[in-house]
C-alpha cells in the first residue's frame, strides 16, 4: 500500500508543477502582449500626432477680374428743374390760380398780388415823365429859335449855348422819367406770379388774404418766410449718388445705373452717366456723381429714395483673389503658395477690397495655386498635405438675375386698373364630398 500512495502523491506533485507553469507561461505572454500593444499604441499615437501637426489645405487659383463690376448705393432722386418761387412786390394775395400738382406751362399766371402803393408809384411815374417830357419839348422849340437868331445881332453866342445845354439837361431827365416808369412798371408786372418754365406745382403756401413780404416770400401767421410755390420739370429726372471713395474708380461716362424705387417693385428704370464733382466730401469721404434718366410719364416723382444698381467696366487683366486668402504680415499682404507639400510665402501687391475677394495687382499668375485659408501661424517652409476640398467650397458662381422687367408706364398702370377682378369658382362647381372624379388641378399664381 506505501508504494502506491506514493506513487500517486507524485502524480499529484506533477501536475501541480504543470498547472503552475501553465499559469505562469499565461501571466508572462499577457505581460508581452500588453507590452506589445502599449508599444503599438504608442507608435500609433506618434503617427497620428504627427500626421496631426500637418495642416490640411485646399488650394485654389486666382479668378480674373469681372468683365463688369456691379455696385449697389442709395440714391436720391431730383427734379430736372426745381424753382421755389418768392414774391418781388410786397402786398395781400388777390388769388391763387393753381394748386398742388397742377400741369403749368411757361408764363401761366399762378397768382395775384394786390399792392396800391406800386399802382399809385406807377401813376406818379408816368404823370412826371409827361411834366419832364413837356418841358423837353419847350426846351427844343427855344433851343430851335435861338439857334436861327444865332447870326445876327439879337443875341449873343453865349446864349444859343445856354439854350443847347438846358435842352440838353430837360432831355437827361426825360430819360431818368423813363426809366423810372419802367422800374415802377417792372413791379407792376411782379403783381403776377407766373411759372418760370414748363412743370408741375408740387408746394403751394399760400392763400387769399396772406401778406407777402418783396424781402423774402409769403409771411404766414407765426411768422415765418417761406416760398409761394414751387415749381418742377420732371420730364427728365438728376439722380445723385454719393460713391465711396473705395467704389470711385468705377466713375466714368461709360457707366450706366439700373434703379429700383419702393413704389414699384420689381420695376428698374436705365439711368446714364451725365457728371461727377471729381472731388471727395472731407465728412463723408464720398465723391457726388449725377446720373440722368428720361421720364416722360411722370412715374417718379422729386426727392424720392432709390437704390442705384451702378455697372461700369473691369479689368479682366487683373486678378482677383478671396480676401481670406491674404495673409496680413510686417512684410507686407502675401499668400501662400504650395511647392512639394512645403508653404512659400509670396508677396503681392493688392488692389481694391471688394468685400469677399480682392484685386491683386502683382505677385502672383493666373496658374499658381494658393492656400484658401492660410493660418496665422503658417511659416515659410512648413509642411501641409493638401486635400480635395468639399464639394461646393470656394465656388464663385455668380447668382442668375431674373429677367428685368421694362420701364411701367401710365398707361400700363390704367389698363391693370381696369381689368375686371378674377373670377372665383362657385360653390356650385366644387366636387360635393362623395362624388367621383379628379380633383381640379391648382392654378398657378397669375393665371386664370
């Protein structure tokens, strides 16, 4: 029997060797493994930082500049011819002919002044240019018969000399009579306010009754002088546009404008170059350019806001980058172009900052690729991977205009005026619930 048990605590002793060694083989190849997977991490993590401290680019190449540049400004609109019309004569308003937007032509009497002191100054004036004009007569028939009697012994030289120079005197006041009738008449004629040209009455301050003052214009009750009427020509009408200094390059007679007024939306009106002031207010730092349209139905109307649609020629020759492709340094604006997957910082020379993009003017060709959005800290001689850029970035598409709508007329306000309202399906027509067929097809907005 002691054989046997000892042979079997043996065994028992030999598998618990193998147990342990098993064991301890599993402890060391999970301590490897785990080594090993903490140095594959570890490289991984030293590639991908790495691969992280490159900068990812997108290239893109400059565009050349538009065939037309589009600027849009606010402008105010004004008459062709604009007259406040004041009074010359001081007296009370008889009557007043014409009223707010009355149609006047040249010489048409707007109003009456009634002034007795200039009737009387008038009377006065031509009663002493008939005394004066006596007394020249008589002063001529003397002077003649002197003159006859000047060879003989009845009269001295002396004397036809006297009588010359008095008729020569009565006739100096004849002419001083006469101007002075004339001056009195002028005033006269100033009792009759009339329009000084063809146009529309767009202000009447004035009543029967008010006193208007030869000084300044119509006295009302507080006071205060203000004109008696004004008068427009709007057959023609001066658009005035106040262009930045930035935008004053685009100043030409070759320039033209499209407006767009509030009162008619979707409407544009051509307007054409007629001058600028060639000089920058010191405030505002904008230089005034007068543009011109016709306007022969009256639509627009003096002192009204529109918006300025300014085209003008440009430059194709000149390039034209994204702004936030620039790269502001002490060297001056660069960008960044990209030569075997290492930046080279270029120095240009811009042109005018339209906003979005920028002129460049030189440093860079049409075929050189550049950083789209170079990072402040972007250094010459850094390494970048450039990218494919995501669908739709950096395209400069310009937006399709819709088709501009002509000029409206009068005429064309009075026809869509007239037309009957549309007429609305009846209840009596509508499918009842239950009853078969197809619905009716919508109709599209503006149709019928």
């Amino acid at each position: 029997m002691k054989p046997s048990t000892n042979q079997t605590s043996s065994v028992a002793r030999g598998k618990g060797r193998l147990l342990i060694l098993i064991v301890l083989a599993v402890l060391v190849g999970l301590v490897v493994l785990g080594l090993v997977q903490r140095a594959l991490h570890k490289r991984e993590l030293v590639r991908e930082t790495q691969d992280s401290s490159i900068a990812r680019v997108v290239l893109i190449k400059a565009q050349p500049g538009p065939a037309t540049r589009t600027v849009d400004l606010p402008a105010n609109l004004a008459a062709w011819y604009e007259a406040p019309i004041y009074a010359q004569v001081s007296g009370y308003v008889k009557m007043w002919y014409k009223d707010y937007g009355a149609h006047v032509k040249r010489g048409d009497l707007l109003a009456e002044v009634s002034t007795p002191s200039i009737d009387a100054q008038y009377a006065a004036a031509k009663a002493h240019y008939e005394v004066v004009n006596a007394r020249y007569q008589l002063a001529l028939i003397t002077t003649k018969r002197w003159t006859a009697l000047r060879g003989t012994q009845a009269v001295s030289r002396q004397e036809v000399d006297v009588q010359a120079a008095n008729a020569a005197a009565q006739k100096a006041e004849l002419d001083a009579a006469a101007h002075e009738v004339e001056r009195v008449e002028a005033l006269e004629n100033f009792k009759r306010i009339v329009a000084p040209f063809d146009g529309i009455v767009t202000s009447r301050l004035v009543n029967v009754g008010d006193y208007v003052n030869a000084a300044g214009g119509n006295l009302n009750s507080r006071g205060a002088i203000a004109e008696l009427f004004s008068v427009a020509d709007v057959h023609r009408i001066r658009v005035f546009v106040s262009v930045p200094q930035d935008f004053a390059s685009v100043i030409s007679p070759s320039i033209s404008a499209e407006l767009s007024v509030p009162q008619y939306p979707g409407r544009v009106f051509k307007a054409r170059f007629l001058a600028t002031a060639n000089a920058f207010n010191a405030s505002t730092r904008t230089v005034t350019t007068e543009l011109v349209l016709d306007n022969p139905d009256g639509l627009l109307w003096p002192n009204s806001y529109a918006t300025a649609h300014i085209q003008a020629p440009g430059d194709p020759d000149v390039l034209i980058v994204p702004t936030s492709a620039l790269i502001f340094r002490a060297q001056g604006m660069q960008v960044a172009k990209v030569v075997n997957n290492h930046i080279r910082l270029e120095t240009v020379q811009v042109g005018t900052n339209f906003g979005m993009t920028t002129q460049v003017l030189s440093g860079m060709s049409l075929n050189d690729e550049i950083v789209a959005n170079p990072t402040a800290d972007m250094l010459d001689g850094d390494e970048v991977r450039v990218v494919t850029p995501t669908r739709g970035y950096n395209d400069v598409k310009p937006k399709e205009l819709e088709k501009p709508v002509p000029n409206v007329t009068s005429n064309d306000l009075r026809r869509v005026g007239a037309m009957p309202p549309p007429e609305e399906n009846s209840a009596d027509d509508q499918p009842k619930p239950g009853e078969g067929g197809a619905a009716p097809a919508p109709t599209k907005q503006g149709q019928h």
